[in-house]
C-alpha cells in the first residue's frame, strides 16, 4: 500500500520474507538499543515475533518503521510502533 503525504511517498508491506524481518529489525534495533536505549540485544526480538504479523514502510527504497499485529484473546493488538526519522 503506498501512502501519499506531501511530497514523500511511503510504500507499507507485509513482512513476507526472512529479508524483510531483517530490514523490519534493523528499524527495531536502531530505535530500541541505539536511540532510546530500552531494549538489549537479548530482548530486541521477543516469544511474540513468531506470531505476528510483521508490517515495514519504506521511503525511497529504505525501511522506515515498523509495527506488528499480535492476535490475542480480547482482539488484535498493534504494537512495537517504531519510526526512523522521515
């Protein structure tokens, strides 16, 4: 789905690949561990991560920010919102 705002396009997909968890982690790791210091290396990837459904943006080719779809009894949860300055 791309998303049209002002002059910046950014393009959200599907996490569908181990590349893409890649690319979706790198944005975790660089907000957790190196920007806001909240997550190590041990818990940057946590139990829910097999079980969730992985969304990336892209703008210019270059992954952004990512978030995941976690299915729980009382509904959908969307967490681990995290962004790359754009």
């Amino acid at each position: 789905m791309k998303i049209q705002k002002g002059l910046n396009e950014i393009d959200i997909r599907i996490v569908n690949s181990p590349e893409m968890f890649y690319e979706a982690m790198k944005v975790r790791h660089r907000v957790y561990i190196d920007d806001i210091k909240w997550l190590t290396e041990e818990t940057l990837i946590d139990k829910w991560d097999d079980v969730c459904v992985h969304f990336i943006a892209y703008k210019q080719g270059e992954p952004v920010a990512t978030r995941r779809l976690n299915e729980q009894p009382s509904g959908f949860e969307i967490e681990q919102y995290m962004v790359v300055s754009i």
